[in-house]
C-alpha cells in the first residue's frame, strides 16, 4: 500500500492546454486516481485519472515512481 501512495503522490503533471503553462489553483481543482493496490513486476496494470472543475482543457502526464522493494529508486 505504501508503494501506491508513493506512486500517487507523484502521479499528475498538469499541462494546460494552450498557449501558457499553468496549474489551476488547488482550492477549485479535483482530480481522481483509480489504480491496483499493489503493483507487480511484469503483470500489465490500469490506471485511472480524471480531473474536475478545471476552466480549460487539461493534457495529464502519468508516472509511476517511487521506491523498490531493495531499497532503489525507481
């Protein structure tokens, strides 16, 4: 469980979509994240995200990082 809420909390990038870069204030933005519990070597995984009461289109970058099991940085 720790894992993901590593992988969460380092999960979203946002991008606006136009000419600017810019993040949409924290206080009218909600974003949502569905992903498995645990993460395992070599079994393909799905992620969900979604981004709420933004007032302009919104490109996401998602990752998935954090640390391994031996000690290593993902």
């Amino acid at each position: 469980m720790l894992g993901v809420i590593w992988a969460l909390s380092a999960l979203l990038a946002f991008t606006e979509g136009q000419s600017s870069t810019t993040v949409a204030p924290l206080s009218s933005a909600v974003y949502t994240v569905i992903a498995p519990a645990k993460l395992r070597p070599n079994i393909p995984f799905h992620v969900s995200a979604s981004v709420h009461n933004l007032p302009a289109p919104l490109d996401l970058k998602i990752t998935i990082e954090g640390p391994a099991d031996n000690g290593q940085y993902n």
